[in-house]
C-alpha cells in the first residue's frame, strides 16, 4: 500500500458566519466551509425567516472555536 505523500497547508480560520458556517483562509484562499453535523438556526440566508436561538447558536460556536484555534483575528 502506497503512502499519501504529505502536504503542508495552513488555515486561518476569518470568521464564524453562524452557528454551523464558518469563513477560513486556505493556502491564501479564502473558503467558506459549512460544518457537517451541525444543524443551528440560520441567521444570513434572506429567503429564510429568522429563527429563534440564532444568536446564541452564533456565540456558542464562536466561543468553541476561540477556544482551540490560536490564530484567531
């Protein structure tokens, strides 16, 4: 079995958008990366109504990811 070579890359995490979508930076690329099994309320999408616990679904998630990443903006 053939190992995968390993690749050097680095993630800057820019923004938590809500509860379960955050904004990071990728290899100087900027990606929006939605977090699977993770289901809060929207807070962005304008075709959706607004729903209850937006916000603090928002806080938790960005108080979680303060928490583990050190290069938090």
């Amino acid at each position: 079995m053939r190992k995968r070579p390993k690749t050097e890359s680095s993630q800057k995490l820019l923004e938590v958008i809500d509860g379960d979508t955050v904004e990071v930076e990728s290899n100087d690329k900027r990606e929006t990366v939605r977090m699977i099994g993770i289901d809060t309320p929207e807070t962005v999408r304008p075709e959706k109504e607004i729903e209850y616990y937006r916000k603090e679904a928002s806080d938790f998630t960005k108080s979680r990811l303060k928490a583990k990443m050190s290069n938090w903006n």
